[in-house]
C-alpha cells in the first residue's frame, strides 16, 4: 500500500513538472480561452467601485490607432497618451501596421493604461487584413463558396491565435449579414451569401474558432445590412422589408450567433421602419432596436459595440456628441471612433450630471467591458511577448491552410464548350486586366505573370477607370489575332465608394468580345454578381478577392492544376441560382453540375 502511494506522488510530481516545463518553453502552443469565474468578477467590482463618473465613461470610448513605427516624440504617440492617460478611455481600434511594431506598440499603450485596454481590429479576412506579415484569408463570401464548417472554423482559429499574439483581443467579424441585394455597394463579398441559414452556419463556425481560442468575435451589422443599395458610410440607408421577412432573412443569423455564446455585436447605421418607425433615427440611436430587440427579445447579454461613428449614416444627421449619447440611451455599451472623443467625453459627463443618462446605466456598460477584458485574462496580464511572434504568426502550415482556402473557393459558373481546363499551352492567350478603380492599372500583374509562366505566347494589356476608350480599343484590335480572350475583372469593395460594379467601357469591351469568334473567358475578382453585364460569355469564374493568392489560385484552375469545387453563395438573377456550380477536377478533367 505505501509503495503505491509513493508511485502516486512520483507520478503526480512528473506530471505538473511536464506542465510546467511544457508551460515555460518558448515554442509551447498558446491557448488562450474565454473564461469567467469568481477572482474575475471580484476584479471586475473592486475597479467599479474605485472609479470616477470620468473614468466610467472613458471606458466606453474606443479610439483608433495603428501599428506602425512611430518615435517616442511623435504626436501620435502624444495623442495616444492623452485620450489613455487623461481621457481614460476603454478601448482602442488597429487600422494597419505590421506584426512587430503592432506588438511593441500595444505593449506600450497598455503599460500606460490604468485598467487595461480591450485592443480590436477588423479582422474580417484574418489579422493581415490590417497587419502586414500576418494571414490573409479569402472573404466570407469565398468561404460560403467552400460550403465548409471545417475552414470558417478554422479561419476564426487562426485569426484569434495570430490577433491575441500582436496582442489584439476582439475581431469585428464575421459580417452576418444577408446579401440579397446584388447592388449593395459596400457588403456583398464580406457576406457569406444570401442564404441565412448558409450565413449563420459558417458564422456560427468562425465564431466558434475564434472565441475558442481567445479572440472576441463580433457579429455585424445588427439588424442586417445585406439588402441595401447604398452605403451608410456616406448616407442613411433604409431597408424596408416588413418584420416577418426581417425575422427570416436580417435576423436569423444573429439569433443563431447568439445562441452560440457570440461575445459581442456591432450595431447598423440604418433606418428599418418595421423595427423603429422615428424618421431619420439609425439603428445605432434607437432604443426599440437595440433594448427592445437585440437586449430583451433577443437575449443578448454581450458587448454591444456601434459602426464607426464617423459614418455619414450617422454625421449626417447628428452632431458626434448627440450621437454618442442617443447611441448609449439606445443600449450600447461601446462607442467606436467617434470623431471628436474630447468633446463626447465632455458631453457625456454633462449628460449625467444634467440627469439626461443616469449614472447607473452608464456603470451597466462598464461591468459588461470589464467582463469582457477580465474574460480575456487582461486583469492578469495585459501585455504580449514579443519574442516568440515569428513562432506564432504566418507559419508555414496556416499559410497552406490559407492558400487552400483560395484554392477550394474557386468556382465555376459556366464552362461552354469544355473550355476549361486549357490544355494547349502554345495558343496565344490574350489576357485584359480592367479594374473600376483609379489606381488599379496593374492590379491583374500577379495574375498575367501566372499566365506567362504556363503559356508561351501571351498578350496582356491593363486598364483601370481612368484608361481612355481609344487605348481600349486599340488593345482590342491586337488582341484580334489571339486564340483565347481572358478577362481578370476587378473592382475593390470600398467605403464611400458608392458602388462595386464596373466600368461601362468595359463591360462593352466584354461583349463585343463575346459576339466573335475566339472563346472568352472572365473570371471576377470581386463581385461574383459581373455575369449580368455580359452573359453570353462562354466561360465564368468567381474568385471572390483581388489578392495575389486569389489570382495564382484562377491561374491554377484555368490549367487545370486544382479541382474546382466552389458553389455559388448567391444567386444570379435570371440566370444561376443559389448553390450552382461546375465541379471540375484535375485529374479527369470530369465536370459535374449542381
């Protein structure tokens, strides 16, 4: 009997001395997880207790900065220290950089930080959507294109191991969003698609991946910003479904994101007049939506966070200090960049001593903000090691799994003729490169230089919104002789924009192409929805993105060098539906229709 006690502490002794050392070596795997307990909310009251109305309503003010080297003069940097250190506020919001100087950068806003700040950053398409040096995954719609659990899960793991690494704590992702509008101008390619029970599957699944390990999602924009044609960057848009096609398509995915535990929710500067019915009042100022809805009916107990609070759909109406309190009376919690943060501190403070918010609402936002930064082990321990970020960002085996996920999204919509996979690697291939944008002369480079290196004669010419009709013709003349026209379309989704489509001229371009004789193909690099313009063409792909991934991926389709597997995530009005795809392997050259 004594020897098996002594076995059992020998065993037990080995055991913590392996975790131990297991915790203490550098190339341990990081794990961090959203946690709740006692010692948590004992942190959480002993601060509420000690702060001041000032500090209370710093805490609900998140402000911007990026990652990027800046001297320790700099008036960056001095800008940073006043809103933390005497404006107190709660939060602040990455907007590019790169993975070292975000890291030293954010360990040095936190040491001068009182409580700790909760970081956040749009990390839509992973954390080198604003970090240089990190991942960069395809867009949700690429992912709704794969139809897979497995990947959006795995793109929300990935993203929170990198995020929490630089020492980012909460992503504004995923978009659960339902794009039932081929004209909006500013979601389209950041919705998984526009089935909403497709959305919230895929959603469900990256907020699982992040929240898991370690990295705050946020579901946006709530209550549905798919079925709008314009942008509430720069206007007030309203969607005016009735409340019953509201609960089926708008609202599905955000009660199914809350079921699954999503930590917060970023709210919508629009008008819906079956929800709240106050001319000109966005979802972000009103009550009705955000207590009413999102909090009671709902259930939500989370972070509720606003858009931007620059945005036209907002500054247009409201001056930033009566946005910022209609905004926390409505039920927010967190107010994002708001334009002048000074003057809403200032104003917020009045609005409390004049009786217009009570300070107890305000103390309700401010738990929950705790909640969140002790959930994150922040109360223990606020600040990153540098030294092991190029153990734990862009490595080897994520960026393979990224590329896949580029690979798996392509899909094939039309493929008159057998076109694909191109076999004879001696015709003369014209490739045209359009872009809608001003400064995207070169951005199909990467995909022409993709295309030289299977073919041996190839003719390529760039265009972007400001090429004049003359060199566009011109190019097509010389392109007469070609025995394959190849159109890469590009056209960046962007705020205030106005609008993702392309360019008149060269939509015309594409169907005077397709009425003669040599077999054209386009492939979309944005807006799967380009196929309405031109839909004669013989043959059609969808990439999702203009990325250089996403372009050696079409490049590889085309040959026949990847399976092609992608389902449309949207439908085509009068001509595809939701679902449609080519499956197209490699290996067979086989086509399958769905």
């Amino acid at each position: 009997m004594e020897i098996i006690k002594i076995k059992s502490k020998l065993f037990l002794v080995s055991a913590i001395m392996l975790l131990l050392l297991a915790s203490c070596s550098p190339r341990s795997i990081y794990r961090p997880r959203l946690f709740f307990g006692a010692s948590e909310m004992s942190w959480v009251e002993k601060i509420v207790r000690r702060m001041s109305l000032e500090e209370k309503i710093g805490q609900m003010i998140a402000c911007s900065y990026s990652g990027q080297f800046v001297n320790k003069d700099s008036e960056t940097l001095r800008r940073l220290e006043h809103l933390i250190v005497e404006r107190k506020i709660g939060g602040l919001i990455l907007f590019g950089g790169q993975v070292y100087e975000t890291a030293y950068l954010t360990n040095a806003v936190q040491r001068m930080a009182k409580i700790p700040l909760l970081v956040a950053s749009d990390f839509e398409r992973g954390a080198g959507n604003q970090i240089q040096g990190a991942i960069e995954f395809p867009p949700l719609m690429a992912i709704g294109a794969t139809c897979s659990e497995e990947q959006a899960y795995l793109m929300g793991k990935i993203t929170a191991l990198e995020g929490r690494a630089m020492g980012v704590h909460m992503t504004y992702a995923p978009v659960a969003d339902v794009n039932i509008n081929p004209l909006n101008p500013i979601i389209n390619t950041r919705s998984i698609g526009e089935d909403p029970k497709e959305v919230s599957r895929l959603a469900m699944a990256f907020i699982k991946g992040c929240q898991e390990n370690g990295l705050i999602a946020t579901a946006k924009h709530f209550p549905g910003h798919g079925d709008t044609d314009l942008d509430s960057h720069t206007v007030l848009p309203t969607v005016s479904g009735d409340r019953s096609r509201l609960e089926k398509v708008e609202l599905y995915p955000f009660k199914k994101a809350i079921e699954a535990g999503v930590q917060a929710i970023m709210t919508a500067h629009l008008q819906l007049p079956a929800l709240d019915s106050t001319p000109n009042l966005p979802a972000t100022l009103s009550p009705l939506i955000l207590t009413g809805l999102l909090r009671e009916e709902l259930g939500f107990k989370g972070l509720i966070v606003t858009d931007a609070m620059g945005m036209g759909g907002v500054t247009s109406l409201y001056s930033p200090q009566e946005a910022a309190l209609k905004a926390i009376q409505a039920g927010v919690d967190m107010v994002l960049l708001p334009p002048t943060p000074d003057e809403v501190i200032e104003s917020l403070i009045q609005a409390v001593k004049l009786g217009q918010i009570s300070e107890a609402r305000i103390a309700t936002s401010v738990r929950r903000i705790l909640e969140a930064k002790a959930r994150l082990g922040l109360h223990r321990n606020k600040l990153v090691d540098v030294d092991i970020l190029d153990e734990r960002v862009a490595t080897k085996e994520n960026l393979e799994l990224a590329r896949k996920m580029h690979e798996s999204a392509i899909t094939l919509v039309k493929n008159s003729g057998g076109i694909l996979p191109l076999s004879k690697l001696d015709q003369k291939i014209a490739v045209f490169s359009l872009s809608s944008d001003p400064d995207g002369y070169f951005a199909g480079r990467p995909f022409v230089q993709e295309i030289e290196k299977r073919c041996s004669t190839v003719l390529s010419f760039f265009s972007d919104s400001s090429t004049g009709e003359e060199l566009i013709q011109e190019a097509a003349q010389k392109a007469g002789e070609a025995d394959l026209l190849v159109f890469a379309l590009f056209s960046t989704l962007r705020a205030s924009k106005g609008s993702v489509d392309l360019e008149l001229k060269h939509i015309e371009l594409i169907r005077q192409a397709a009425a003669n004789s040599a077999p054209v193909v386009v492939i979309s690099f944005g807006s799967p929805y380009f196929l309405k313009h031109f839909p004669d063409v013989d043959c059609y792909l969808c990439a999702y993105r203009w990325t250089p991934q996403a372009q050696e991926a079409a490049a590889k389709a085309l040959f026949g060098e990847i399976d092609i597997k992608g389902r449309l995530p949207v439908s085509m009005p009068g001509l595809y539906p939701q679902g449609h795809g080519l499956i197209l392997f490699k290996k067979d050259g086989n086509i399958a229709s769905f």
